[in-house]
C-alpha cells in the first residue's frame, strides 16, 4: 500500500506542470486526455501506488489544487 | 455590404490581435475607413483575447462594435461570449477544431472551419489565424485576397519574408469553406 | 505621405518624434504602456533618451528638469497617475517651461479601473496643483487628431512657454486607425535664452525658479501668467460645429464620445430629427463663444460624457442660462452606445425633465 | 490516512487569477498559512498593492485593504497605530516596492514600524505588460528595456535586502525564494518568523521572495524556475540579513 | 463655556480633538506648522497618536489606512502639500472613507510663496485627483467658524463616508481670535462595519478596495457615488446673506476675503450706496441657489478672490446669465484692502466695463 | 602680501539669508569653491531644495533651478541626460533628502545618475520651523517631538550614507562635517573628488555634510558647533563609505 | 476710541508677539473684539517681527492693520518700516534704549520709552517689552491695567507664577511716561 | 611684522562668532561697541600683528566676511 495518497481540486488546476517537477518518485504528469473547465490539460497520478505522501507536489502547486493524505505516523 | 463590424476572439496566442490588423490594414489600403479596437486589461491574462475591427466606406465612429456583422470565434469561451453579440443576418466563423457545438442563435449563417487541422496539415499550427482568414474574406468579401497578399509582404520583411509562403498557402486552404 | 495603420498610444510617440521630441520620462500604467514601451524603442535610434522614472513623480520633476534644460520632451500617464503628477505640472506652469503631458485616461475614482473614461475632465482643465495656473488641454477624438494635436501641442508649449495637456482615454489610445503626417507651418517660436544649460561662463546664471517670497513679487507673476492665459484663450480655442444650422437640439461631447454622438446624430438624421453637436477640441481654452452660435431654434443642450458629469460645468458657463441642460453620463469604462444618447435626446424632446 | 496537506484557511475560495504556473500563488498561501498557524487569522490586516497581486484582498482570508501603488507601508502604519495589537502586513511586488514605493518603505523601516512586508521580486512589471523593474537584471529584456538592461543607461539593480538592513529600525530582514519544495519551505519559516518578531513587537520585518513570471519572462513555468535559480538567486544571494539582535548571516 | 484666545491653526486641532479625533498624520509646511505641533503635544496626552510621515503622500496614504481601520483622522498641509495628497484623496473617496483634511493655502502655482492665498479653489473643489468624486468644502472666515465647521466636517465625514476639506489660508491658519467650544447636537452617525479591524474570526472580512475592474461594477459604484454628491448638495450647502436686501449690487467673496468685504460694505453703506455679500461657507457643495435670491434691484455682482479668478466660474454657473459679473483679484499673498473694494464697485456702477 | 582666501568666483555677490552660525554657508562656499577650482563653474547647474537652502540658486554663480521638495535628485537626471556634459549637482537638506525625497535619492543612485549630491545634515527641519527629521536623534526635542525623539514611536534615525552605500549603482560616498576648519578642508576635498567622479563619467556620488542649525537646536552657533560634534558626530561616523572601486573605509 | 489697530514690531526675541498676545487677551477679557495677526516667514529670520492687534467693540473684518492707531517700535528697522503706517493723529511708541532718531511723519504723537534700561534697572533685560506695555495701556487706555495684571496671572501658572510681581512692576514703570 | 593679515567685509558680518572659535592665536574678537548695518556686532582682530595668515577664520566663517592675505612663501 502506499503511505501517501493526493487528489486534485481538478477544476481549478491551471496545468502548470509544476507539481511534475517537484514530485520525487515522478508519478504527476499532466493529462493531455482531459480539459478542464478552465481549458487547461489537468495534472494527474500516474502510479498511486508509489506516493510518499512527501507533499511535495502540493507545496509547489502554486493554485492550491492538492490536498495530501499520508498513513499516520508519529512525527 | 458597405459596413462590415468584426468581432474577433480567441485564446491569447490564436493570433486574433494579427487577424484583426491584417484585415483592417488591407481595408485600409484598399481606401476604406478602418478601425482596430483590442480588449485590453487582466482578462487577457490566460483568458480570451479579443478585437473589434470595422470596415466601412464612411466614416467610423465608434470603433466599439456592439452589433457585429461577423463574429469569429477561435475557441469555445468566444463562442459563448459573442455570439450575442452578432446582428441579425450576421455571420459566425467558428473554429471547428476546438468548438464541437453549435451556436444557440437563430437568424444567422454559420461556418464551420476547422482551422487548426488544417494548419496542422500545413505543417504549421500557428497559422489557424490566417485559415480561418482566408474563410472570412472569401465568405464576407470584405476585402480583396490580393490585398492581404500584399499586407502579408509588408509584414514580413527581411528574416520573416520566408513565411509568406505558407502564410499565403494557409488563406487559400481557407477560402475552400466547409459548411 | 501615405496613410500608416498605428495604434493610438504608438500615434503619440510617432507625432512627438516627429515634432522634435527626444526626450521622455515615463513611468507604466495601464491603458497607455504602448507610450512608454514606443519610445523606449524608438528614442535610442534617434539619439533621444527615454528613462522609464521610479514614479510619476520623478518622472514630472525630470521633464521639469530637461524642459529646463532647452528641449522638447514628454511624459504620458493615465488617471491616477496624472493626479501624482499635480504639484510637478503647478511648478513647470510656474516656471514656465513647455512640455507635453499626455493623460490616456481610465475609470476612476482611486485605482477605479483600466477602461476608456472621462472623469479626468477636471483633473485636466482645473488643474489640480496648486495656485493660479492653467494648461491648453487638447482632445483628440481620432488618430489623425492625436498626431496633429501632439504636434501642435509641442508648438503651443514652447510658444507659450507652459505645460499642454493632451487628454485621451484608453479608447484612443488602444484602437488602431489610418493616420497620416500631414505637411505642417510651423509657428513662428521664441528661442529659449532662459535654458539653463551651463552659462559656458559667457552669460549671466539662469535659474528656473517658482519661488517669489515676497507677495508683491508673486502677484505680479500671477498677473503675468493670467495674461498669458487670456492671450491663449483668445487664440487657441480649437473646436468643431457639426450639423448646428437648424438644430433642433444639440449636443456637446468631446473625444471619443463625440464620435459616437455622431453616430447617433446620424441616426436621428434618418428619422428627421436634426440635431448639432458642439465637439470642443481645447478643453481649456474652453469653447464658450461656440454657445454664442446656437440656432435660437434649439430646444435645449445635452451633455454627453464619460463620467458622472464634470464638462457640465463648462457647458453651463459658456450657455449663460439661454437654453435648458440635460446630461448623459456613462462612467467607470462604459462607452455609451448611439441608441443611447438617441434614445435620451427623444425622451428630451417628448418631455422628459432636466 | 490523515489529511497533512490541504488548504489553508487563511485564504478565501476564491480561486487565483495568476497566470498558470506563477508563484505569486505559493507565497499567498506560505503567507496565510503562516499566520493560521500563529493563530492570528482573526488579528491580521493585509494590504494588497498595486500590481498583479491587485486582488490579493478578495483571497486573504482576513480583514484587507487595496493601496495604492507603492504606498502599502503608509497605509499599514495607518491600521498599525489606530490598532497595535493587529498584525498588519503589506504585499507588494518589486515594481511597488523598489520604485514608486521606495520612500514608504524605507521609511516605515525608518521609524521601526511594527509591520511585516512580504516583497515579491520577479524582477519585472507583471501586470502592466513586462516593463523594466529596478530589479530587472542586467541584459534582461523588458517592455521598456526592449534592447535588454543596459547598466550604462540604467544602473544596475538595486539590492532591497542589503539596503533594507542597514536602516537602524528594521528588524528582521531575509530573503528567500520558492522556486524548489525546500525553498518554499525555508521561505514559509522565514515569514512565520517576520510575524512573530511583529507580534512580538521587536520592529519592522521584511521577506523579501524572489518569484517567477512566465508570462513577461517568456518562459515556460518550469524553465522559470531554473531562469530564477540560474539568474535571479546568484545575484539576490539568499539568506538572512537582519536581526533583532542586529547580528546577520547573508547566506 | 467661557471664549479663550487661540491661533486659527491651534484651533484646528483643538476642534480635532473635541469631535473625537485622535489619529493626525502629516508633514510640515508653512503657514499650517502649528498644527501638526499642536498635536504632537496633545494627542499623546490623550492617547491618541500624532505622527509626522515622510511626506503629504505617505500621511494621505496613513489616513487612508487609519480611516479604514475606523477611527476618527485628519491631516492637514497648505497648496503644494496638497497637490500631492490628490491621489490619495481619490483613493479615500472611492472607498468612502471619513476623514477631515485642512488646506491652509499659501501662493502658487510652484513653490510660491507663503503668504495667504485663495488660488487653490480648483484645487478644493474640482477634486485634482482622477475620477468622478467631489469632497465637501467648509470655508471659515473667522476663528470661530474653525472651531465650528472642524467639529460638523468629521460629523459630515462619518455620516457620507466621504472625506471633507477645510480651506482655510495662512491669515486664518496664523491670527488669533476668541473662539468658544459650544453645546452641540451631534447627528445620528452610522455604525462603521465596514472597518477593517480584524475579523476576530467572528464575521466575514471587511475589505477596503477603489478598484472594479469589471467596467459594468465600476459605473455602478460611480453612479452610487453620485447619488451621494446629490444628496449633499441638497442637504449640506451653507452660504450667509449680508446686507442683500434692497443690495444695488452684490459681491461674492468667502473666508478672508469675505471679512474685508464686509468692512468695505459697512464703509460705502456710510456713504449712502448698498451693497450686499453672497458668502459660501460651503464651497462645495456651492450655494448656485443663493443667486436666486438676488433682488432684481441688482446692477450686478462682483467676485473678490485672492486669486487670479477661480471662483468666478462658480459664480457664473450660480448667476446663470442674470446679472453682468465682474472679478478683482488680489493673488500672490496680497490681501485686498476695503478701499480696493469699495473704488473697484464705485468704478463699475460709475461705468467701467466688465 | 598675497591673498590667499578670498570669495570664491562660484558665489554670486549677494549675500547669504542663513542665521548668524549657520553652517550652511560654508557648504554652499566649498561646493563652490570645488567647483571653480575643477573650472566648470560654465559647465555646472545647481539644483536648489526647499529648505532653508531654497534661496541657494541666487547664490551659485552657475545655472541652477530651484526643485519641488525631495525632487531635486529627478530634477538633476532630467537635466544630466539632456547634458550628459554638465556639472550636475543636487544640494538638498535632510528633510528633503531623507524624507520626502527618499525614493528620488535612492533611484537617481540606483540608476547610477551621474550626478552629485550635496547633503545637508542637520538632523532637523530648518526651514520650517524645527520640527523632527529622520536625522533627529533620539531624545532630541523638535517642535513635532515636543518631549523628544521617542525610539519607540518614531525608530531610530536613519543612515544616509550607511543605506546609499548598499546601492549598487552609487559610485561615491562620504560623510563629512564643518565643525572645525581641518574638517571643512576635509569636505572641501570630498565634495571635489565626489565632482571628480561626476566629470569621469563613474557614476552617483553624494557627500553627506553633518552641519548646524543654531536656530532650532536653540544653541549659540559656538556651541552649535560643540552639539555636533558631541552628539551628532558619535552616530553618523565620518568616513568613505563607498568608492567607485567598491572599497570603502568607515572612519 | 472704540477702535484701536496696533502694530507691534521689534527683533526676534523681544517678546512682540507675546505683547501683541497680552493686549488681545485683555481685551477679550474687557469683553471686546480682538484679533492679533503675526507676520510669519523667512523674513522673521534673524530680521524684524511685529505682529497685528485690534481691539475694537465692533465686528473686526481684517486682522491685517494697514492703518495703525499705533505703531510699536521696539527697534530701529520697526520705526523706518512701520512709521508710515500709522494714521494722522495716531501714537508712535519707541523704545529709547535702541533708538536714537525720531519719526519722520507729521500729525502724529510720538512718545520715547527707553524700555530696555528701565528693565534693566529691575534687573532683568526680558521685560522690556512689558515696560512698554504699560506706556501703550497708559497712554491709549486701550484696556485697564488690572485686566493686563489678571492676564498675567493667567499666563505665568505654577513654576512661573514668581514672574508676576516682577512683569507687573514693569508694567507700572512703564505707565510712567518719558515724553 | 606679521605673516598674514585679514579684512573683513563688516557689514556683511552677522556676528556669530564662529571665526573667534577658529582662530589658532586666539586675535579675532567680536567688536561689542559697533553695531553693523544689519545690526549686528561684527568680528575684527584685535592684534594683527599675531596674524599667521592661516585662513582658519576665513574657513570657519559661513558668510564669506573675511578675506585673508600672506607674505608670499614657497608652498
Ligand atoms: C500611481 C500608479 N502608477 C502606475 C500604476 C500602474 N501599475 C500597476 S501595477 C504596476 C507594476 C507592477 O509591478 P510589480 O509591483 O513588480 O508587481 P507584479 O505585477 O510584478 O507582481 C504598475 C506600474 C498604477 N496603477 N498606479
Ligand atoms: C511638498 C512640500 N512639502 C513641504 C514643504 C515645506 N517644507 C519646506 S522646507 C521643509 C523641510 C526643510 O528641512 P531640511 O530639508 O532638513 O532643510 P533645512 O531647512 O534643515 O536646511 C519643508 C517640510 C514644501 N515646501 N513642499
Ligand atoms: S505527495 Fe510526494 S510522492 Fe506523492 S505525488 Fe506528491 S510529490 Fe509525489
Ligand atoms: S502545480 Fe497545481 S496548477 Fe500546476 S499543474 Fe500541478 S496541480 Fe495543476
Ligand atoms: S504576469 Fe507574471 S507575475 Fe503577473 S500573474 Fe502572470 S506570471 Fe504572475
Ligand atoms: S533655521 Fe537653521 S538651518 Fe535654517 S538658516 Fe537658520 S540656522 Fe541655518
Ligand atoms: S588668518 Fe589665522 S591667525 Fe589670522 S586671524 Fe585668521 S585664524 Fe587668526
Ligand atoms: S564668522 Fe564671519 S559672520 Fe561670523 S562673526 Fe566671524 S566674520 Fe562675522
Ligand atoms: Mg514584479
Ligand atoms: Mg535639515
């Protein structure tokens, strides 16, 4: 199972591309599938399986799109 | 038609903004009244971008254009946008590469070009503008296509001149309108 | 010369240049960047100097400073921005030093917004800065106007020795029209021995100066430069009477909302309603003898603006109480449209109170 | 799995009106994160300014106000004096701050006011279109500088930090940039620290953010990022400039 | 409460004070210094703040921001000082926000000089800033009408959240006079919610903001704003009428000048010719309906500004055409005599051309 | 015998307005003098600030103007740019310089405006009757600090020469003082070579000038002159705080 | 005389404005009309101040006095600047310890104070103007001596009130005319 | 005889005094019985032959009163 897990406020994703670059396992990629309301092609997760839950991605988002969950663990 | 009122719209980057001067530049040199109006301000920002141009043999006086007789919308938020904007009669220039639905109104004309394939055919994707110009002039007749000829070669000087050609190429393959 | 297509903004920056002007002080503001942005390319081809000034302020104190200095130069801005420019405009009036300040205004009032208006009527023609002084304000109401009103601008500053304001709105100054540079006969200028350009040690110091401490030595200044400003009121009203013989009713507006009046005249002209319009294209020197020329067959006079009502004011003056006055305004980047100023001129006519 | 990342309340819904992949959206949110966090969302008045960040008022989750260009320090000293117990901060681009605004906030630096400025140097005039800053590099291209900055005619840019640092009031002075996740993350502790110090009442704080524009530097949101790291941060050196204390430690 | 001697610009701030006003941003400048140093004594003393900023612009711009935090603020400055406050005072307009602004007005235009002076007229009323506002104007022509009209301008400032005006000139501003603090009965005052305080987290936030980028919400703010011009014009204009009963010709001056013209009235009804005096004690809103009152007996009216004429377009519109209108202007720090006065009038009725 | 000191060719015959002691004078008579011995007295335009210095136009024998308060350092680049021949120079006192003016200063060095900058320290508002300047020094009564200068509601007094010197694009800066004739002879030769580097094209210098206002220090000008240096003199440190090689030595 | 226009003029430092001030008071207290006007500026600098007083039991229109009813010279500059404008038949008063010419007008009444000595003679060189005070109240009984003395009482409050007897002994010597 | 000698332009004198603080021999003086045109009590030396001819009083002086001349040495 993966300790982390995000989802995207999809709608509200400009496709930036900037959740790309700072993801470590490289698992967001933008999804030149779909557009959103806005007209944008909207980030995605290639391979939920290997999120950290390290948040990265949604540090670096900079239009507030992801929210991160991540397996309890004491910190 | 003695008075032709263009709105023009698309994404920033549709090159609607060049449209617009190319066709007032020729109705200028063809010895029209021409105006060029562009919206301006932060919609533009990721947004639609827009121009009014008139062409008309007697003086203009707002360049606003409330009433267009040919609306051009280069991708859906144009569409939705302006085509309320079109008088009666008018007629709409839909890019159908972007654009799969119709438009609600009634009492129009409605082409439909699919201006980014073909500009893709050509090798180039961003000469969508200058296909769905080729299509404007043929419908409206609003100038000569020799005269844009001899705008594009003003433009394109020096280092541009090479894209004349396919500039050139682009309005002819817009002229052949698909309804 | 053959007809260029140019947008309104670059229009000014062509006109100055060719007028002579190589200098100019800026700073960005929206609807007028393409000033700025035009001279910043096309001065350093010439030999000018563009410097984009950390404010409106600084830019104004250093027109004051180059204006000084002997020659022709410029600065552009919109609303806000020409409001910080008041106490630098009293002081070049002052001084007496020509320059041209272009206003390409925007909605109001504070940051208000980015579209075309004509709030700034006050701003421009009352000046705003202190003490007794007034600037020639032109109106351009089409491309072909901002270059030959540009030009004329440079001459009637440096004839006059003052500050000209030249008052668009964002509408002119983003739309794009034929213009043409038309020959020109120049005015005859003063040369300007007053500059202070380094005495070379073969003259006197000049200083340009607005201090007068002692008030004998001040109110005769005052007096100076009210007479300067009735020469000008005598010779420099600029304005355009169109389709006044047998008005049934006329209109004033200026710049860009006269050629919408226009249009609507047009239309009332088709349904057999003949209306005039008085377009004043010198807001200071103010118009007022046009009213003298009203047809006595005129119902009453409409003003047309872009703001809640400030040329009004004009218009009451230069009317003197002959006929009654109504007033359409269509502030904060509304452009009225011709229906609308029709529309209001038949509800006059059928009855509607002032 | 427990939410560790959503959005903070210390914005509004509203979604950003930025250009995609401009970072004036991450430094919104470290900015209201950070006073969420203080637990000072019901305390702080935020004065937005003249540029693209215009509409920062409607996404601040707290009491605001819109300035006018460049006079967002003299507009925050005026809520700072009539309410001290606020946490007042400004926002300001480097356009608003390092030209037309520099007198305001050098001066509220001057007399130690107890506010926070978050100065957001993308080393351009966003919203008006690209113009030159006093912050644009030399040979950077802009509007108005169409040839690229040319020191001769221009100067070279001016250092906001270092000056901002040697005016005796000023607290706390750093600059940061969020160009990578541990930049943003250092940025965020820097300004929750710029809060404190005001809460604390110890002087004027400033973080000064080095920030992207894709859209006047004509790049793509990520080659902005390597442009800001490759040009922008070897001449804005990063690090802490000022302290309470008085000591500093420029990265 | 029993008359005590005071400086017009103590007076100023004594009455400041007495309305509740405990915040006072503002720069030196010559002849209003007395001011800002009577409240840098007594503001602390009641815990208020008085702080001198860096410039008219950063104090109009602390104003703005201690006025949205919602307390009771003011600022005062002379001529050039307040050319540079303009955009702020626009911004302060747009958003509607209270607060109470002194002009003690020197020469112009320039630096000038720094002796009393009527020249900033335009510059009170006709705004300066960009944008469609206008801002309430009290005129006060004795200490007394300082005390009175500084405490009614906050009221009027809370009722209208619209910042007010108070031109004074340097002679008001320096001499001194018996004033007394009187009972008054205060108007009902809106609550402020719209302040930004903080939410405390126990409402939504309050934010203050002159900016409406969409042009459609911008006109509607403008057409709001106009509404509120209105309604003060109805309810707020204040004039006094002197000697105008049987008055063979009328003169219109205010604040200074208008005491001096009542001395030159006193002086001429001795010599058997009635004149009578239309004094503004608001400028804006302008009492136009006091020329109503005008008895026909009138041979016409003559405006006395120390100024090169600003006024007088004031005095036209309110005249509207009916009596012939003569101007004498005393501009520059020279305060005009009765004798001026009183030979200027004799001249006219004895003929002297307008 | 020779004369050896006589009144410079630089200044005009009228006669100064300034208070008996004010030291004023001798700033205008070295800045002068400097020039004259450069022999650009035919090159050079003044620009005159408002403060008690407003009437200096009348008393430079070379062009000048007189600038709205704060502005003279734009007034200067206006003129530079137009002569990039000419002598420029802004003579400004500390209300003008350090207040009103702070962005005009800090931009025309910024800019590296080749200009010089005359500043008059006098760490109060003259002109205008004493009120406090942010050169006042803390407990210093001024008629708008009436119990004196408070660090806690007013900061501490700003660093002119200290904060220009951060700026890049300046190229010059000195602070001085005229207490004694040794350190007159020192500013004369500061404000020659910071005219030197205007002539030789290096870019922004300014000569911070600590001076005296017995009126409003309420001192005989003696002990005018006493009060500088045992007050004044202790905070701003004379010294080289900038030269066009980048080196500097601070006293 | 119901109408009594004063200009007082003297150095910087010799306490003309607060004579001005003291007489305006008195009057207010008597229950006239009073105004005082200072001259303010540059010119006040290190040069000549005076400053404007009316008492009147009418309205007062001006503060500006352009014909005195008196003129107060407390210094040579005040007596060449102000002689002129004093009205026919109006009083001069000159402080003897700095002057030693007389007026040069006609009509007038002009009365010799040596103000500076006779404070000297109480030991404190600050009252001089107080002396004169008394010779002014004396000779134009603008106001009553006793409403001078209350307003002292008024002005000089706690730490200052020992200067009372001393201004007040002043003011009597001055009463005490040098024709 | 002495090595230097000033003059003074007396009534430009504001007698402020400061050319008596500068003087190294201690000779310039204020003259407390002659009041000047403008009304002041001007600077004069009272032992000229002390002169060096330093200029310091010159230097000190902020109206530009004094002139100084010196016996002409090589310098
Ligand atoms: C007085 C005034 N001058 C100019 C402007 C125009 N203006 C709006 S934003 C801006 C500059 C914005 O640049 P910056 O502060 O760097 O912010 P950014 O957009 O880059 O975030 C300017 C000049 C204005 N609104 N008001
Ligand atoms: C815009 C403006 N604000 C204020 C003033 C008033 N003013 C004249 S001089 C001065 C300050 C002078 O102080 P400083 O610059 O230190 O010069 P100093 O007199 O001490 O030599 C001020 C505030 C003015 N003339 N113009
Ligand atoms: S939380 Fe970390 S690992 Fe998971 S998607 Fe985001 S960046 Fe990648
Ligand atoms: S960073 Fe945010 S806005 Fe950009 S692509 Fe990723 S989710 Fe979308
Ligand atoms: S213009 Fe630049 S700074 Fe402004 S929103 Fe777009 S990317 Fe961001
Ligand atoms: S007030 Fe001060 S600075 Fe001004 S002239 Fe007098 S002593 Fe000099
Ligand atoms: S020149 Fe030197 S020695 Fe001679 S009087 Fe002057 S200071 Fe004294
Ligand atoms: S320093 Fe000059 S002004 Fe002062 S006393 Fe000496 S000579 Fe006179
Ligand atoms: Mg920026
Ligand atoms: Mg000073």
């Amino acid at each position: 199972m993966a300790k982390g897990k995000i989802t995207f406020n999809e709608d509200q994703c400009k496709g930036c591309g900037l959740c790309v670059t700072a993801c470590p396992v490289k698992i967001v990629e933008m999804n030149e599938k779909k557009i959103n309301s806005r007209g944008y092609h909207p980030a995605h997760v290639s391979e939920p399986d290997k999120c950290t839950g390290c948040a990265n991605c949604a540090i670096m988002c900079p239009d507030v799109v992801i929210t991160v969950y991540r397996e309890a663990k004491k910190d | 038609m003695a008075d032709h009122r263009f709105i023009i719209s698309g994404f920033g980057g549709q090159g609607v903004m060049s449209m617009g001067m190319i066709l007032a530049y020729a109705g200028m040199l063809e010895g029209k009244e021409v105006t060029w109006l562009p919206s301006y301000g932060p919609e533009m920002r990721g947004g639609t971008a827009n121009c009014h141009v008139i062409i008309s043999d007697k003086p203009i006086s707002s360049p606003i254009v409330s009433k267009a007789t040919s609306v051009v919308a280069m991708n859906l938020p144009s569409l939705t946008k302006f085509q309320d904007s079109l008088e009666d009669g008018g007629s709409i220039f839909i890019n159908a590469s972007l654009i799969n639905i119709k438009p609600d109104r009634k009492n129009i004309k409605d082409y439909y070009i699919s201006a980014n394939d073909i500009a893709m055919q050509l090798q180039n994707s961003k000469i969508a503008n200058m296909v769905m110009l080729g299509a404007i002039i043929k419908e409206t007749g609003v100038v000569r296509i020799e005269t844009v000829e001899k705008v594009l070669e003003k433009m394109f000087q020096g280092e541009k001149a090479k894209l004349i050609p396919v500039n050139k190429e682009a309005l002819k393959k817009g002229e052949v309108l698909q309804n | 010369m053959a007809k260029v297509l140019m947008k309104g903004n670059e229009a000014f920056g062509a006109a100055a240049i060719k007028a002579g002007c190589k200098y100019f002080f800026g700073y960005p503001i929206t609807p007028q960047n393409e000033i700025p942005e035009y001279m910043s390319r096309e001065l350093p081809k010439i030999g000018g100097c563009f410097l984009q000034a950390e404010s409106e302020i600084a830019a104004i104190n250093m027109v004051y400073g180059a204006s000084g200095a002997g020659v022709r130069v410029m600065t552009s801005s919109s609303s806000p921005g020409i409001a910080l420019k008041q106490e630098g405009i009293s002081y070049i009036a002052s001084c007496e030093l020509p320059c041209v300040i272009i206003n390409v205004s925007r909605g109001g009032p504070g940051l208000g917004g980015i579209q075309p208006s004509q709030s700034d009527y006050f701003q421009n023609t009352r000046g705003g800065g202190n003490g007794d002084y007034r600037t020639p304000v032109y109106a351009p109401a089409n491309l072909q106007e901002v270059i030959d009103m540009t030009m004329d601008a440079f001459d009637v500053a440096d004839q006059y020795r003052i500050p000209v304001i030249i008052s668009a709105d964002g509408m002119i100054g983003q739309m794009m029209e034929p213009i043409e540079f038309k020959e020109r006969t120049g005015r005859s200028l003063p040369s300007k021995e007053w500059a202070a350009t380094g005495t070379n040690e073969e003259r006197e110091p000049n200083s340009i100066n607005s201090l007068y401490i002692v008030h004998e030595d001040l109110e005769k200044h005052n007096w100076k430069l009210d007479a300067k400003h009735k020469l000008i009121e005598e010779n420099e009203v600029q304005y355009e009477m169109y389709q006044m013989k047998d008005a049934e009713f006329v209109v004033v507006a200026y710049g860009t909302t006269s050629r919408i009046v226009k249009s609507a005249i047009m239309d009332m002209k088709k349904e057999g309603l003949n209306v005039g319009l008085i377009r004043p294209k010198t807001l200071w020197p103010y118009p007022y003898k046009a009213f003298d020329e009203i047809p006595k067959s005129t119902k009453g006079i409409l003003t047309v603006e872009m703001s809640t009502g400030q040329m009004i004011d004009d218009v009451k003056i230069g009317n003197n109480g002959r006929f009654p006055i109504h007033f359409l305004g269509s502030p904060g980047g509304s452009v009225p449209s011709p229906e609308m100023i029709a529309e209001k001129i038949k509800n006059i006519l059928g009855g509607e109170k002032k | 799995m427990k939410t560790i990342f959503e959005k903070t309340k210390g914005l509004t819904a509203k979604p950003f009106h930025y250009c995609p992949g401009c970072t004036h959206g991450i430094i919104h949110r470290i900015t209201m994160e950070a006073i969420e966090e203080l637990g000072m969302l019901g305390k702080a008045v935020g004065v937005a300014p003249v540029g693209c960040a215009v509409f920062a008022y409607e996404y601040f989750n707290c009491d605001s106000y819109e300035a006018a260009h460049g006079r967002a320090p003299a507009v925050a000293t005026g809520v700072k004096r009539v309410h001290p117990d606020s946490l007042v901060f400004t926002y300001q681009g480097d356009g608003d701050l390092a030209a037309i605004g520099t007198g305001e906030i050098v001066q509220a630096a001057h007399r130690g006011e107890k506010i926070t400025t978050i100065f957001v140097n993308n080393a351009i005039y966003g919203m008006t279109g690209g113009q030159m800053a006093p912050t644009t590099l030399i040979g950077q291209k802009a509007t108005t500088a169409p040839y690229g900055r040319d020191e001769a005619h221009a100067g070279k840019p001016i250092l906001v930090s270092e000056m901002m640092a040697t005016i005796p009031g000023s607290a706390y002075i750093e600059r940061v940039a969020v160009n990578t996740p541990a930049n943003i993350r250092k940025a965020k502790k820097a300004i929750k620290k710029a809060f404190e110090i005001q809460r604390d009442g110890k002087g004027f704080s400033m973080i000064e953010v080095l920030s992207t524009c894709p859209t006047n530097w004509g790049l793509t949101p990520e080659d902005s990022l390597k442009w800001l790291e490759e040009n922008l941060m070897p001449y804005y050196k990063l690090g802490v400039y000022k302290t309470p204390e008085g000591g500093a430690n420029n990265g």
